[in-house]
C-alpha cells in the first residue's frame, strides 16, 4: 500500500534569498512526512497501552503507549516544481505478512557495499574430496564476485588482507568498511533419500576378479552454503544452502578439475541466489548509522555507496519508527539533514530541519 500526503507551501514574499526558500521547503517536507506517518498508522490496527506506578516516594506516573501494526519499507519525498509547490510524500507499507512486497525504489541510486570473504571448508574430507571441494567454493566466490561487480545496486570491494593489531597499528593499515560481507562455505553432503549412487564401471564382482579394483573416485556429496551478513549488526540478512553431487571420476595425480555437471549446478545456484540479493537490494531501504567526531555529525556511508553531496535525509528513531508513530513526542524527534561533505565510505551531515542531530543517539539517517 502507498499512502500520499502533500502540504502547500506559503509563497515567499519577494526579496527572500534563496535559503529561506530551500528552509521552507525543507521544513514543510518534514511535516509531509509526520502527516503521511500518522495517516498509514491511522489506517491499520493498532493498540492503546495504559500503565500506572507508584514510585518510592507514593508518586502516581502514568504511562501511555500506542502500537501500530504499520510497518513502513520506505519513504520518498517528491517535489512537484508546479504552481502550487506542492510537495507529495509516499510511504510504502507492508501488505500481509507472508506476502512479498511490491518494490518501493527509492533509494535505487544507492549501493549497498559488500566483500565476498575468504571461503570457508568445515568439517573432514576424504583425500580425494577435499580439492573437488575447494574448488567448488572457488567457482561460487567467483561467480558472486562478478555479480556484485555488475550489479546495478551492489559496490564490491576488495579482499583485505589480514593483519595483526601491531601490524595494523605500525603500518597503517586498516580494513576497508563495507556494509555487508558474503561468506561462502562447503561442508560434507547428504545423499538423498532413497537415491542410488553412481555404479563405477568395472567395479561388479566378475570385472574385479579379472581387471581388480577400477582405477575411479566414487560418487561423494557436497554442501555448499554462502551467507550475507550486515556487519553493522551481524545480522544475517540472507542465506543459501544446494547439495551438489560429485559424480564418479578417473582416478588423477594431478588437481582435479571439476565436472561440468557440478560447474552447471554451481553457476545454476549463483544466478538464482543472485537475484534473490537483487530481490533484497531492491525492496529493502538503506539507512546509515549516525556518530559524532570532532563536534560534526557523520554517516557510516560515503561516494562508494551512492551518496553525494546535497543528498537529504530523514533521521529516525528505529524502535520507535514506525509501530508507535502515534505515540505522543515521537514525531517531534524527526528531522531531516543534507549532506555536505563526502569521503569514500563515510559523509557529514548537517541539520535543516526537525529535532537536533546532536540528540541522534540511537538514530539511523534514512535516504529519501
């Protein structure tokens, strides 16, 4: 569900400069947005909270909370440059839940940075299993790094390479931040239920009594896994788990080389979980942590994730945005800010509209 919401602007009286003007608009986009909140909250189910205490001294205190089952996907702000100044704010709703959401592509000139880590092998291998299983997570890293490297809403950064505190600290060097990080893994498989393995041929009792034992690997199963963590948060975002089968193969002294029949299956893999990320990417907003250094106030994104200077932005309570929209004081702490200066993975941010951004505590800056 969409909803709407637009607010006239006052015309400026003439001989205004031009930033009373973009205040103005600031200031009336704010109020668009806590009306088109309220609106979505007002038009779902929610639930009034009473409670009462006394505290040591015999004191009543009164408490009131207002729960909405809104939950909002994203925010976007357009404004209409028409006679009327009128700018119009959409608010995009979760449908059901159960039921995936129709994209609200707001913030579709942004990417999401990531770095495909290191592979993982958990658990023991056979001899003969272990290449065919590190190079099974060599294909998958490789076929989700040339994902994200031409992906629309992803920016891949490089490997780091590791490094001690001391080394770190006598060199310099430091990891480079990304948001997200891709963890790919392989483990031993399952074979299915009821599934017959492969038959190696020569391998039948008359065959072995004349020819002995056939120089070949048997059928063996593999598990490959790979994970997107949000590394703010270590929140796992998405995973994706395939049993592959590793066919019967000649027996070779050199590296193995993967059979076609696994390449397939891999790459397969990679393009379906691939546009399950382009799925997320899509529908769901990005919003930037906010901290304090020197007395200016910076977001956990820079020029690798889109951003660029002029861009504005809603700062927002998540645990209060969107299920107690209607609470009392909760709107009064929005605001909005623009950004003004950018480095390649962090921005400055200065306020121009709404609450203080030095009380941002706990806040994250929602792009719009």
């Amino acid at each position: 569900m969409i909803l709407g919401t637009g607010l006239s602007i006052n015309a400026l009286a003439e001989g205004h400069g031009g930033d009373e003007s973009v205040a103005s608009l600031d200031k009336s986009m704010l109020v668009a947005i806590k009306e088109a909140l309220v609106a979505g909250a007002q038009a779902t189910e929610s639930k009034v909270i009473n409670t009462s205490w006394l505290d040591t001294k015999g004191q009543l205190h009164e408490s009131t909370m207002v729960q909405s089952a809104m939950r909002v996907r994203g925010i976007q702000v357009r404004a209409y440059l028409d006679e009327m100044q009128k700018p119009k704010v959409e608010i995009a709703l979760d449908q059901k839940e159960g039921l995936l959401p129709e994209c609200f592509a707001k913030d579709d000139h942004l990417s999401r940075t990531v770095r495909v880590m290191p592979a993982r092998v958990r658990g023991h291998f056979v001899t003969e299993m272990r290449p065919i299983a590190v190079a099974s997570t060599d294909l998958l890293r490789r076929e989700f790094a040339s994902y994200f490297d031409n992906s629309d809403y992803w920016y891949a950064k490089r490997p780091v390479r590791h490094a001690s505190a001391y080394q770190s600290m006598v060199s310099g060097l430091r990891p480079n931040p990304v948001r997200y990080e891709l963890q790919v893994m392989v483990s031993n498989g399952l074979t299915p239920v009821g599934q017959k393995p492969e038959r190696i041929p020569g391998s039948d009792p008359v065959s072995t009594f004349f020819r002995g034992e056939p120089s070949a690997f048997a059928e063996g199963w593999i598990q490959l896994k790979a994970q997107l963590v949000k590394v703010t948060t270590g929140e796992l975002v998405w995973s994706g788990a395939s049993n592959i089968r590793v066919p019967v193969r000649p027996v070779t002294y050199t590296n193995q080389v993967l059979p076609d029949e696994m390449i397939n299956q891999i790459r397969d893999d990679a393009r379906s979980w691939a546009s399950l990320l382009d799925d997320y990417a899509m529908c769901q907003p990005m919003n930037f942590q906010i901290n304090e250094l020197d007395g200016l106030a910076r977001i956990d994104g820079g020029t690798t994730s889109g951003l660029k200077q002029g861009d504005r932005l809603l700062v927002i309570d998540q645990a209060r945005i969107p299920d107690r929209v209607l609470e009392p004081g909760t709107l009064a702490e929005l605001s909005l800010v623009q950004v003004v200066q950018v480095e390649e993975d962090s921005a400055i941010i200065e306020h121009t509209a709404g609450a203080p951004v030095i009380e941002a505590t706990g806040k994250v800056a929602l792009p719009f």
